[in-house]
C-alpha cells in the first residue's frame, strides 16, 4: 500500500509533459519571465506601499493569524476583538466568512509569537503572485501551441511575450489589489492564484485525459473554493460542464435510431465540452472532481454558520450596528444578493467611459459620474469603481479575439477552452448580483480576461504574420502594435493610480500620515508643472458636516486639517473627513513611551481626557500588562461610547515605542497607533485636553500610577502651512 501511495504522489507531482520546440520555448519563456518579473517588482513595490518593508503592519490584515490561532486550538470560532464588524455570532462564538486557507501557511508562525500578526499579509500576497507569474506563462506557452503550432517564435514575439506576462499581472486589477495588504484582497491575490491553477490543471486533462490533472484540477478548485468562493465557483461549473458532456455523449450512444433528431441534439451538447475520446473518462471521477471543492466548502460553512452555502449577513457586526444595512437587507428579502442588481452591475463595470483624467497627481481617478441604475435596486454600497474596459484596455481587446475564436471554432485544441470559459464567466455572477460595487471585485472578471487574452494574442499573432503582401502585413502589425502599446501602457498606469490613490488617501482606515504624504507629494508635482497650488482646499472655524470627495478642509489657524473621501457614512463611518494633521491640543498627540515589567498583571491608566459637552468626565485610555507572556492589550473607559478592550499584542519592556493618539471629536474617533500599528480605536466624543499617567477619575481596577516613561513631542503642521497659500477665497 506504501509503495503504492508513493508510485501516486510521484506520478501526480511529475511535471506536465513540454510542447513546442525546445529553442523557441526557451525563448518565448524568457521574454515571458522578464515581463512576470517586471510585474512582480511592481507589485512589491505598490505591496509595500513603496517602503519596501515586507513585514509592515496592516489594519484588518490580522485575521488570518487570529484564524489560524484559533485552529491550533481545535476551533473555527475566533476573537471578536479582532473581527470588529466583520464577525458572525452564533451564540458566544464569533465566525469570519473568508476561507480558511491562507491561514494555515500562518499556522507554524502563529505558533511561536504574536509579533507578526497584521505583518504576514504582505508576503502572503507576493507569494500568490509568484504562484500566479508561473500559472500564467505556462498557459500563455501551450495556449500559442495549441493556436500556432510549430510556427517558428520570432523576436517580436518574444517582445510580446514579456509585454503580454507583464500586463495579466502588472497592468490588470490585481495591481490595484496589491493597494491594501489586508484580508479582503489577500483572498482576491489567492482566488485568482488557485481558480487560474485549477483552469490549467483542467485544461491538462483536456488535452492528455491524465487523471492525475483532474485531480489537481479538483484539489486547486478546492482551495480556491476555501480562499475565495465567489471566483472559485467557476472552477467547479467549468468541471460540471464537462461532466455533464460526458453524460450526454454516453446517453447519445444509448438511444435507438429513431430517436436521431434527440440523438444529434445530445452530441451537439456534448461537443460544447470537446470532441468526442477514446478512451471515454471515468465518469465517477469527474463527479469526484466535481463535489470535492463543493462538499468541502459545505462542511466548513455548516461548522460556522450552521447552513451549507448561505452566509448570515443579518447576523454581521456591521448589520446589527447599521441601520441603513438592516434596511437594506429588508428591502431584498433578508440578503445582499438578488438578480436585480445584476442589470446596473454589469453596466457599471463594462462600461468604457468609468474613468477620469485629471490635472493633479497621479492623473488618472476614479470616475465621479453618477452611476445608471436599472430598475430600482436598493444597494448596500456603490464605491468609486472605474470600467474594466478603461482599466484593462488590451486585455479585453485580445480577449474578445480569443473568446469569438473559441466560440466558432471547430478545432479540438481550442473547443477545449469551451467549459473554463464557462467556468470563467459564472464565476463573476457573484459580483454581478450582489448588492454591493466596488473596484476590487473586477479581480473576479480576471479569470475570465485573462484565459481568452491568453487564446486571442496568438490568434492575432497569426493574424498580423499571415495572408496578404508583406508592406500591408508591415503596415498594419505597425498599427496594432502600437495601439496596443499605448492602450498597455495607459491600463498599467490607471491601475497603479487608481491603487496609489486608493492605498495613499481613499480608503477608510489609511492613517493620517499616509494621506499627509499624498498630498504634500500632489502639491510638489503641481509646483513642478503648475503653480504649486491645489484645488479645492477651504479654510473655517468649523468643520463642514461633509466635503465632497478631493476635498481640504483647514481649522482655523492650523488647528486640524482634514481630507474628505466624499463617502456614504453609516453607524461605523461617522464622517467622511479624514484627519491628515492634527496639532496638539486640537485632536492629537505624539509620544514616545517605555513599558516598566510590572511583577504581576495589572492594569494601569495611560491617560486621560477633559469631559465633553454634557459630560461628567472624560475618556480614560489604559493598558492591561501580564510580564508573564509579554501581552499588551489597550483598553479604554469612556462614558460617551461605552467600555472597550483591544486584541492583545507583544510588546518588548524597557523598549521606546512613538506613540500618535488621535482625540477628535469632530469626526467621533480616538485612536492609539504604537509604531504605527493600531492597538485601539472606538468612537470618541470627550474633550482633547490630555493628562498623562494618573488615573485622574478613580477607577478602582486600575493602579493610581503609569508605571513607565512618557515623552511628549511637538507636532509639526509643516503641510497645513503650506496649503494656506492654495486655500480657496
């Protein structure tokens, strides 16, 4: 049995056999690796917010390590201090809808510390990629076989080779994915590694009927499927599609004579698969195939939520805090899915002129027109969301070639793209009949893209290198190739502005400094080709209650000043102005604090704040120490907002720690950030007088002392002051 098992895990890990000729297959992979390494040094690059810092700390990027705690403790059920909004409670358990499987790389990590938690996602996201350069070459190559044979590689090619590898990756939406390192889009890098993976797999099995591809087909689908089920969903209706015209080929052969017209019908169904084999596929492991990812997923959900495939979004921590979702949810019968949305989701998403050029960096926005709807949906969100045409020009023009190609072709190589095409197009009805637009669900149309870009670049190749005189050939690949060009080169740059802006300014959670840092980098551009002054900035004495997006706001004589994202706010969202500086005394301080080792777990006050507006007192912020395994957690009292304790973390003793305190009352947040990291944030309404140290309200489970140092340090208003001279009279 031994023996066995190890002649199978052999033959299953041998590598797919080569096709083409050795020279151009060298040729055409180095120009393809050049292109994928291009894109990779990119992403690296935008992954890391341009610091290069593989292991900086990301805002909700510690689920994953929480999940993955939690199993190594036998249990699915995770702390909801570190779910936040984005738990599902059932009974005194706490549940995350995203799939399991990036936690278990973090799993012989999270065993030892907790000082990567949040630092892990950055990695885990550049290791998809490096999954998905190699997926993406390897049916890049074979796709050009199966269209051109042995058609000799020219050097062109291998030009476009490079171009063709660095725009699936680089210059598609899984650049603008690379934005934000957290849970949302590490599912959206891995979704598309394991659904692409599990396509070329199938595609294998296609073309040599070798069980160990069907196999890999299934168990890649399945970890797709357990990464992110919306995109995965295709792997297994492309499986399905092929089962089901195995089925009917098989009752085609039993039908009498006198049944031909049904009998034809049958055949013409099971040609949408492939032409007919010999030998026929063993139809029990095609339906293997088919319920391994969709039992797996099934199980796993019923241990969270107690349902096979739905998830409880009445039950969200978001849904119990907002109204506005509640109603929502009301609305379209108790779910954020419905298929009247599908209509406006598809027009919004296609639609070619969903994007703006500006005159401030980085040039290319998000587009700020209205959207259309169709009928009267009830949304539960519409974010800035640019056209996957305006963001992935060339792609969609090679992969309207290759999917007309595919679709009228009679030829075995290319009737194989029939059912992963399928796949690839049921896989975006999740995205398209959610209740919910947003730019990073273009990722789920990349599987679609991708594979008929893949079949429509040789198709064009073969194309511009055959038929007619050679000065019209030369003419017009001139043509194309230089459309192509410039519509690569104006995608790569849309999706690298589009997540610049997004990393740097337009998400909720971006921290102060980073906004700080895109505009003062806006204002030098602007100084370089312009007149060095930015629109849209306001001064007052008093915040507006909203700004539309773009805008600047400045408090005074450089009390505070803030950028507005323009977004709908809700029950989480209080304002859609972010804090971009803040000076002392007027929402904000900045520290650098050293622990002391208490010699037993004990609670003590970091500091607190004046009393709001009808308040008794104010906020009172502290820490929970336990020297016993070096754990932090912050915590803070506050009579407007309740009682709040944070996830616990590792901190080191006798270490300086800068320390940013955010106490805005004008945008109802208080924050502590230690090292950049978030250890506490809650809604805040009390007053910004600070006083350090000393538990100034008598809290009897608290010490009467801070044991450690506190530093204060001035905060410099250097960007507000240069502003001044742009604000609008």
């Amino acid at each position: 049995m031994k023996a066995r098992w190890r002649v199978l895990l052999r033959d299953g890990l041998r590598r797919p056999p080569k096709v083409g000729d050795s020279v151009d297959r060298r040729r055409w992979h180095r120009g393809a690796r050049i292109g994928g390494a291009a894109a990779l040094l990119l992403h690296s690059w935008m992954l890391t917010a341009g610091t290069w810092d593989f292991l900086r700390w990301e805002r909700s990027a510690e689920f994953h390590e929480a999940q993955a705690r939690a199993i190594l403790h036998g249990s699915l059920a995770m702390d909801l201090r570190v779910l936040g909004i984005e738990s599902f409670a059932r009974g005194p358990n706490a549940y995350m809808y995203f799939g399991p499987v990036p936690s278990m790389y973090r799993m012989p990590i999270v065993a030892f510390t907790r000082n990567l938690d949040g630092r892990l996602s950055t990695l885990s996201m550049l290791a998809a990629l490096f999954v998905i350069v190699p997926v993406v070459i390897g049916l890049a190559w074979r796709m050009r076989c199966r269209v051109l044979g042995s058609k000799t590689v020219s050097r062109g090619e291998v030009v476009g080779a490079a171009g063709l590898v660095f725009l699936v990756v680089g210059g598609s939406s899984l650049m603008y994915a690379s934005s934000r390192t957290w849970v949302y889009h590490e599912a959206i890098h891995w979704g598309a590694a394991y659904t692409l993976a599990s396509y070329s797999a199938l595609l294998l099995w296609l073309q040599y009927l070798s069980r160990r591809f069907l196999v890999w087909a299934s168990v890649l689908a399945t970890l797709a499927f357990l990464t992110r089920a919306s995109v995965a969903g295709g792997t297994v209706v492309a499986l399905a599609v092929v089962l089901a015209g195995q089925v009917l080929y098989r009752l085609a052969d039993r039908l009498a004579p006198r049944m031909a017209g049904l009998r034809r019908w049958m055949e013409r169904g099971g040609r949408l698969a492939r032409p007919r084999t010999d030998p026929e596929p063993s139809l029990k492991l095609l339906v293997g195939a088919v319920a391994l990812p969709v039992v797996s997923y099934a199980f796993l959900n019923w241990l969270k939520f107690r349902s096979l495939f739905s998830v409880p979004f009445e039950k969200q921590g978001f849904t119990l805090l907002d109204p506005e979702r509640k109603a929502m949810l009301a609305q379209n019968g108790g779910s954020l899915f419905g298929w009247k949305f599908l209509p406006s989701n598809l027009l919004q998403y296609w639609r070619p002129d969903m994007i703006d050029v500006s005159s401030t960096f980085p040039f290319i926005d998000f587009p700020h027109r209205r959207m259309t709807f169709i009928g009267n949906p009830v949304y539960d969100l519409v974010d800035l969301t640019a056209g996957i045409p305006a963001t992935m020009p060339v792609l969609v023009f090679l992969g309207v070639i290759g999917m007309v190609a595919v679709l009228r072709s009679r030829v075995a190589a290319l009737a194989d793209l029939r059912p992963v095409l399928i796949g690839c197009a049921a896989g975006t009805l999740t995205v398209l009949n959610i209740g919910y637009i947003a730019n990073r669900y273009q990722s789920d149309f990349l599987p679609l893209i991708v594979v008929s870009a893949l079949a429509g670049a040789p198709i064009l190749t073969g194309w511009l290198s055959s038929g007619g005189p050679r000065a019209a050939r030369r003419v017009a690949s001139s043509a194309v190739v230089g459309v192509i060009v410039v519509g690569g080169l104006f995608g790569t740059a849309a999706n690298v502005a589009l997540g610049y802006t997004y990393q740097r300014a337009y998400s909720p959670v971006t921290p102060a400094y980073q906004i700080a840092g895109y505009l003062q980098t806006q204002l030098k551009v602007d100084e370089w080709i312009d007149d060095g002054r930015l629109d849209h900035v306001r001064q007052g004495d008093e915040l507006p209650e909203r700004g539309n997006y773009g805008d600047i706001f400045i408090v005074g004589d450089c009390e505070a000043m803030y950028w507005s994202d323009g977004m709908r706010t809700n029950a989480v969202k209080l304002s859609n102005w972010n804090g971009v500086e803040r000076a002392d005394g007027h929402g904000a301080f900045e520290a650098t604090i050293t622990f002391d080792r208490p010699t037993e777990t004990q609670a003590m006050p970091l500091f607190t704040t004046t009393p709001g507006p009808g308040q008794r007192i104010g906020d009172t912020v502290f820490v929970i120490i336990n020297p016993d395994n070096d754990s932090f957690a912050f915590g803070v009292i506050s009579e407007g907002t309740g009682n709040w304790l944070g996830f616990e973390l590792s901190l080191d003793f006798d270490t300086p720690y800068q320390v940013r305190a955010v106490l805005d009352p004008r945008v109802g947040i208080l924050e502590l950030h230690v090292d950049k990291r978030l250890v506490l944030a809650v809604g805040f309404s009390a007053g910004t007088e600070v006083s350090f140290g000393d538990d100034r309200y008598g809290y009897v489970f608290l010490s009467q002392h801070f044991q450690g140092t506190v530093v204060t340090k001035p905060i410099e208003m250097n960007l507000c002051h240069d502003l001044l001279a742009s604000v609008e009279p």
